[in-house]
C-alpha cells in the first residue's frame, strides 16, 4: 500500500523537482496542485491494488471453503506471473490432491464397510489395550448387544461375557506376537453356542487406532451335525455287533459238531434270524441314505388313494393274521387323486402298518384309511390323508417328536425282539418330504396310535378345487 502511495505522489513530485532545477519559480498553487495530483493519483494506485488483494483474497477463501465441506475448488486461474500467483496455483493444486485423495479414502470405508456389513462371521477389532475400535452387526447379534449402540472405546473383554471367551482373548492379545491365533470355544453366554474363533494382529506404520481383529464363525450346527454322526456310527456298530455276534457264536458251535439234531435245528434256525435281521438293516440303510442323497428320483404319477391302501393291505394281511390283529381298509367317497410315487408311497404304508400290527397286542384292530384334506393354513393347499390307527400299546408322549430320528425307539430290545431295525419312520419321513407333504403322530398310552401322512392333490385336483372355492 505504501508503494502505491509513494508511486501516486511521485509523478507530480518529479514535475515540482524538474520545475525547480530549471530554476523556474515554483509558486505554492504549483505545490498545491503537485499534492492534489499525487493524491489523486496515490488514491486511484492503491484503490487498483487492493482490488487485486481482494480477488486473490476472495480466492483464497473460496479453496478454503471448498476444502471444509471435502469438495473440489473451482478453478479460477490465478495471475501466474507474480510470487502470489505462484503460491495461490500451488495452494489450488494441493487442494485437488487432498480432495481426490479424501474421495478414494472415503470410498475404500464404503467398501470396507460394505464387506464388514455383508459378512456372515462376526467381526471385533481392538485396540492394542483391548478397547472396541469397531464391530459389525453379527458380533453385535453373537454378544447380545445393542444394533445400534456406539461401543467404541469400550473394553471387549467386558463385552463378552463369557469366561472361556474372556480368557481366549486376554490370552491371545497379552501375548503381543505378530501371528493369527485360533481356537474352538463353546460359549454358554449370552447363549448355549459353539465358535470358532480366530485373531490376528493389524499391520499399523503408527501407535493408536485398530490393533486386533478377531473374527467369529458360528459353527454350532456343524458341530450338531458331527455329533448326528458319531451317534449314527455308534448306533449302526451296536447294531450290526449284535447280530454278527450271534451268527459267530453258534455257526462256531455247529462246526464243533452238535450232535442232537433238535438243538442243531434252532441254531440254524436262529443264524437264519438273525442273517436275516442283518439283511433287513441292510436294506433300511440303503434306502434310507439313497432318499438322503437324492438317489432315489421320485415318478410321479396322480394316485387313487385306496389302491394304494389295498395293495399295502394285501401284503400286510398274512402278517396280521399271524399276530392276531384285525387289519381293515376303510376308504370310500369320492377322493381326490394324488401326486405321488407309487412304490415310495406303497414302503410308507408297508412300515406303517408294520409298526401298527407290530405294536398292537393279539384280538386289536389295524384301520388304513383315507379322506380328503387341505394342509395347515394358511397355504390350506388340498390333498388327501392316508391315516393308520390301531388299538396297540401308544407311544409316551415325550417319545414322540423323535421318532423319525434313525435308530430311535421306544423299547430298544422290544423292537429289536419284533424285528424292527429302528429305521422306518426315518424312511417314512423322507419318503414324504420328497412329496412335499407331511407326518403327524398322535398317541395315548394302552389306546393306540394314529399316523397321519397328508400328501397333496394332483394337479387336476387342486385346480378343481380351487375352482369349487372360487365359485
Ligand atoms: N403304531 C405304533 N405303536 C407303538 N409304537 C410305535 C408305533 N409305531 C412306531 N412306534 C415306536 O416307534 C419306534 C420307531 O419306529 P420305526 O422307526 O418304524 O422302527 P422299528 O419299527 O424298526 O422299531 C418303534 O421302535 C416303536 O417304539
Ligand atoms: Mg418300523
């Protein structure tokens, strides 16, 4: 501002000096118009440089401005030729480099955050004392948290109530090395769960910020499935140890020599039984794990429900007679047709009147029969129920929900006694999925019990019946 000062009164000062050198008289209206002019034009420099400052200062702001709400500046090109100018382009370049870099910053979190978000697993990251950095919404779902609450900074280990979990942790962080650490936890609070869980440490260039991340997989359904297993395994080996045992030990005998001819009879007679036992479990397990691994595609066709009740009733009738049971079909009005397999449905009718006359003392009754229905709403889809009820011992009402489980019964040796390989009602229940349909059983101890196998109408059928309701 001095400069333009001094350079608006230089001109006329100039004019006074050279008057005074030509040693012109240089009288005081002179000096006065000489200071009116140097005002003048003092004015008029320092007015066209502060409106300079101005817009570079105008400039300015608006970099700063833009730079406050993360956005890039507008690019007003600055006068290049002076230093300012220079510095203003420098400042307006640096700005676009932090805006662009915020904006790729900004996208890497979305994305991160997106992941974290989409993950099944639980995710806990820590600081290096242990302190929340962030969680995603499993974890929050696997401790019992808040969805929404902020626990940043809060100590995990307090988070997680659970004692085996709490010493994992404090375990693996305590221990300060740069490696992933895993382990196999059954958590019992906040609720009964097996997890595997894994930690690493988080490469950082500086203190502070994320240390740990800890990640969760829920694996309690594999574990149930583990154990289905081993207990399968352990069921099947007990069950086919028996037998075999049996057929060693008496074909063993025999081949010692027996001289009574009587008691070599009932040794054969008894190898026969129980080859004969194996041979049924045999054949239990191979249609059972054909129906489990899809093996066994299903023709369907649209069914009469009394033929396949009377042609499982013809097969069963010997058997019946044998044990004293009256067996009766009891199927009549107008039904609609099924769809459904035939030979599939023709086993699930054979094992359940097995079971019925099985399980039903001499001078009881048997009944198959047939009626029509719709399933539970509220999809009340129609179809047909094929029912067998007899007047035999009952179930215990807590057995019931697991008798479809394989190897499950109620009398262990009972069944094994009558020939049972404890798989039919898991073969049943399979069978009737792959209808889509469903299996109830309903008991009274010393009253009977009633199976009840629903399996959807045919297609004609169905669409009858809507037209029936419809109208
Ligand atoms: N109608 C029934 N009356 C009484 N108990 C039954 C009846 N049906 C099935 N059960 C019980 O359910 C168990 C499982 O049946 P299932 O899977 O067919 O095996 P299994 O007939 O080989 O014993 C039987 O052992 C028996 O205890
Ligand atoms: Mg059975």
């Amino acid at each position: 501002m001095a400069a333009a000062v001094a350079a608006g009164f230089f001109p006329p000062a100039l004019v006074l000096l050279i008057l005074a050198a030509t040693e012109q008289t240089v009288s005081v209206s002179w000096v006065v118009a000489a200071l009116v002019a140097g005002a003048v034009f003092a004015g008029w420099s320092t007015l066209a440089v502060a409106r300079v400052w101005t817009s570079r200062a105008e400039r300015i702001e608006t970099v700063a401005a833009s730079l406050e709400k993360r956005q890039p500046p507008p690019h007003l090109i600055p006068d290049e030729r002076d230093a300012m100018g220079r510095a203003e382009r420098r400042l307006l370049d640096a700005a676009d480099g932090v805006v662009d870099e915020v904006e790729s910053l900004a996208e890497q979190r979305d994305e991160f955050e997106a992941i974290l978000r989409s993950m099944t697993e639980a995710v806990v990251v820590t600081g290096s004392k242990g302190d929340v950095v962030l969680l995603n919404a499993p974890a929050r779902r696997m401790f019992a948290l808040s969805p929404d609450a902020s626990y940043r900074g809060r100590d995990f280990i307090e988070l997680c109530r659970d004692a085996r979990l709490q010493e994992f942790v404090s375990r693996s962080t305590a221990s300060g090395e740069g490696q992933v650490t895993s382990a196999e936890i059954a958590l019992q609070t906040p609720a009964p769960r097996h997890v595997s869980v894994s930690v690493a440490p988080v490469r950082r260039s500086g203190a502070g910020g994320a240390a740990w991340v800890f990640v969760f997989h829920d694996i309690t359904q594999l574990k149930t499935y583990e154990t289905v297993r081993s207990d399968f395994v352990a069921n099947l080996t007990h069950e086919i140890r028996t037998p075999l045992s049996a057929l060693y030990g008496y074909a063993e005998t025999l081949a010692r020599g027996v001289d009574d001819p009587e008691t070599q009879r009932r040794f054969l007679g008894i190898i026969e039984h129980q080859a004969r036992r194996l041979s049924r479990l045999i054949d239990d397990l191979i249609s059972l794990s054909d129906l489990e691994r899809g093996l066994t595609p299903l023709k369907f066709d649209d069914l009469e429900a009394a033929s396949v009740l009377r042609d499982a009733e013809e097969l069963m009738r010997e058997q019946a007679r044998r044990e004293g049971v009256e067996l009766s079909v009891d199927c009549h009005g107008d039904l609609p047709l099924m769809r459904g397999d035939r030979d599939r449905l023709h086993q699930v009718m054979l094992n359940l009147l097995d079971n019925a006359i099985k399980y039903t003392p001499r001078g009881g009754t048997v009944v198959a029969s047939a009626r029509a229905a719709a399933s539970a709403p509220p999809e009340s889809r129609p179809g047909v129920e094929l029912v067998v009820s007899d007047t035999g011992e009952g179930i215990p009402a807590a057995d019931i929900p697991r008798l479809t489980e394989r190897f499950y019964r109620v009398d262990r040796a009972r069944s094994r006694e009558l020939g049972g390989t404890g798989l039919g009602l898991a073969i049943v229940k399979h069978i009737v999925q792959l209808h889509g349909g469903s299996l109830k059983i309903e008991s009274k101890l010393r009253e009977g019990t009633t199976v009840t196998v629903w399996i959807p109408a045919a297609a004609s059928a169905a669409a009858a019946a809507t037209g029936t309701s419809g109208t």
